[in-house]
C-alpha cells in the first residue's frame, strides 16, 4: 500500500470513528476554559489559563493554579464534569476500534500485505509443529506466518501468527497477498478421509499454482499414488507421510537406531539439524572434498550434498571432485545455520 492510501485510509477511519469531532470540542472547550479562567482570576494569564485547563480536563491536577472566585471555581466545576465525559468518549471510541480490530484478526476476517511470508493451508497437530520448528529456526523466527483454515478462530497465541477463514481459494489467497509469498505448505484436512483429503491438497495446490506459479509449494500426501497428480499441479515438493514412516521403520529395523538420528536432524527443537545455504563466492569453481573439509574443520559441519539452485535437483554424497557452481547450495548437518 503506497503512502498516500496509508493516509487515505488513516483520514477515512478517523471521520467515521468521529474522532476529529470529539477533538475540536475538547479544544474549543480548552480555549474558552482557558481565556474564562485568565479573566476571572487576578495574576493568571491567558497561556497559564490554557495550561490550568489542559491539566484539568486529564485529571492531572497539579494544584499550581487553584480557582479562588466564585466564577473561577464555576468554570473549574464546568471543565471537570465536561471534561471526564469528553475524554471518556474518546477513549472509550479508541479501545472500541482496537478491539474491534483484534476480534477481525482472531476470526480471520482480516487481509494482510506481508512480503516474504510463509502460509500453512490447514490446522491440525502438524501445522502446530511445523510452527513449532519454524520458530525455532533463525531464519524463520521473525518471519510473519499466514494460516487460512475453516476454523472459527485463531488457534494458538503467536504475534506473527494470522489467521483467515476459510478453505483455500482466490479470495483467501490474495487476502493472504499470495503473489508476494516465499513459501506455501498445504497439508491434509484430518477430518476427511484419505482420498478426499488428497483430492482436496491437489486441488488447493492447483488454485496456488494457476494464481502465482513462482510461490514454492510443500504439500503433504496419504497416499503415493496421488504423487503424479500434484506433479500435474505443479508441486514444488511433495511429502508423503505414509510412505516416509514406512521407509524409516524398515531402516530402523534393518539398521537399529536410525530412527533417532532421523528425528535430531529433522528437529530444530535438540541436537544437530539439516540446512540449505547458498555457496559463497569464495567457494565457486572448487571441488566438493575441499569444502568438505573446509566446513569440518572451520564450521565443525558436515556437507552431504549439492543442490542446484533452491528447490532444484538434489546430489547427495556428489563425488569427491564434484565442482560447486554459483546459484548451488550446500546440504550440511550441523548445530546451528553456518555462517559461510
């Protein structure tokens, strides 16, 4: 929103609230309190008037001018009660407005201009801890997350957390600025049955595709076989649940213990984690045992791959005179995000 429709808005919210109003009678009452009270008592100027009145009307009453006439002590009586009900008025209308506004953002009635932002597409225990890790990430802590699901409210307290109501279509995208996302992860409704939940992500992915192609989309999947339709939606990357726990049980079985490393490295929360950074300049045109060792020695990390350019192919354990190119990026193991 440019700057002139900032003010725009601002001027429209003020005249409808009536605020500009209640602010003229406070100051006109201010002037004529002021020059009254400078007339009836002796030794009290007009400008000491103005500031024996401003302290009045807020109840401050610092008690360094005190009426001593009768017409003083009227127009004191005057600007007290008159004065309490005017603020009282304002004030009341201010708190109305913030919490006029809160209730909006806690329905999901509200539309938001974030850039950069991420946006989950449903709630349930796993949008939770998606969350969860997204603020345990410095590199999402601060990001602002947009979460359109049909539910009635705001599920849990985070500052950076908004809510919109509703299923995931083109209104609710753009009230989310969709075109200006970095990421969009669509999961499954838990309360519909596997292909229903299914057809409903591919179809959410679709309608995310058709309005911004360049968002990068995570969905999440019951079942495999409905892969290729959210390759035809084109998907970024698709998670299939079930077939993920069933890679890692079979390889915890096979190989016992590989489960737990799983989980540290796919956590943000304990232990050592997985990161994509960008190669460095420095670290164009050499060979992938040299930053191997590089990292090791320098990062106390561990380099398992290359990607080529961000969301694109994935090289794991590439050969050792693999040569980094600029636009890859490094897969390392480590405790927290290398600086490189």
């Amino acid at each position: 929103m440019s700057l002139r429709n900032k003010i725009r808005s601002i001027r429209r919210f003020l005249w409808r609230e009536k605020i500009p109003e209640i602010l003229l009678i406070i100051i006109i009452m201010i002037l004529i309190s002021g020059a009254a009270i400078s007339y009836f008592e002796p030794g009290v100027d007009l400008l000491s008037g103005l500031w024996w009145s401003i302290v009045t009307l807020t109840t401050v009453g610092y008690g360094d001018i005190s009426p001593a006439t009768s017409g003083g002590r009227v127009i004191a009586v005057l600007i007290m009660f008159l004065g309490i009900g005017l603020l009282g008025m304002l004030s009341g209308t201010l708190a109305t407005v913030l919490i006029s506004n809160r209730m909006r953002e806690n329905r999901g009635m509200k539309t938001y201009k974030f850039e950069k932002h991420i946006i989950i597409a449903e709630w349930n225990h796993r949008a939770r801890a998606v969350l969860n890790e997204l603020r345990n990430d410095s590199k999402t802590l601060e990001t602002p997350v947009v979460l359109i699901a049909e539910i009635d409210e705001k599920p849990i307290e985070d500052d950076l957390l908004y809510f919109i109501r509703g299923n995931v279509s083109e209104e609710t995208l753009e009230r989310a600025n969709i075109k200006m996302a970095r990421t969009v992860i669509v999961l499954g409704d838990d309360r519909l049955e596997a292909n229903a939940r299914d057809a409903r992500v591919v179809l959410s992915t679709l309608t995310i595709e058709s309005l911004c192609p360049e968002v990068y989309t995570v969905v999440e999947l019951v079942d495999e076989h409905n892969v290729q339709h959210c390759r035809r939606a084109h998907a970024d990357e698709i998670i299939v649940g079930s077939e993920l726990s069933s890679h890692l049980i079979a390889s915890s079985a096979i190989d016992h213990g590989l489960s737990r490393i799983v989980s540290e490295l796919l956590s943000t929360q304990f232990g050592n984690e997985l990161y994509s950074i960008p190669v460095p300049e420095r670290m164009f045109s050499r060979q992938f045992i040299e930053i191997f060792t590089s990292l090791k020695q320098e990062n106390h990390s561990i380099a398992l791959g290359i990607q080529k350019g961000r969301g694109g192919e994935l090289i794991a354990n590439p050969p050792s005179d693999y040569t980094l190119d600029k636009g890859d990026y490094l897969i390392v193991v480590a405790k927290e995000r290398p600086k490189v």
